[in-house]
C-alpha cells in the first residue's frame, strides 16, 4: 500500500459541518470520501489536459 500524507485545505465552517454530517449518514471517513473526490477530480482533469494537447 502507498504511503499515506496530510493533505491541509480550508472551507467555511457550515460546509465542514455539512460534509461532517453526511460522511457519518453514510458511515464514511472524511479522509476516504475526500481521497474519492481528489480522485475522480484528477481523471477528469488529467482526461481533459491529454484531449487539449493532443
């Protein structure tokens, strides 16, 4: 398994708060739900970036 490491940002507290809420509704951790995010956020960037410089 990869090394894992700190990732630090900042939201508005009611938004925290929010994604707090719903990770424990849906009995998943921040990290995980966050890391899920970061994730597809890459594929469709890095997806995007590749068709423009093709």
């Amino acid at each position: 398994m990869e090394k894992t490491v700190f990732v630090r940002g900042r939201v508005d507290e009611s938004v925290r708060s929010r994604f707090k809420a719903m990770c424990a509704l849906k009995n998943r951790t921040m990290d995980s739900v966050m890391e899920e995010l970061i994730l597809k956020w890459l594929e469709e960037n890095e997806k995007a970036q590749k068709d423009q410089t093709k």
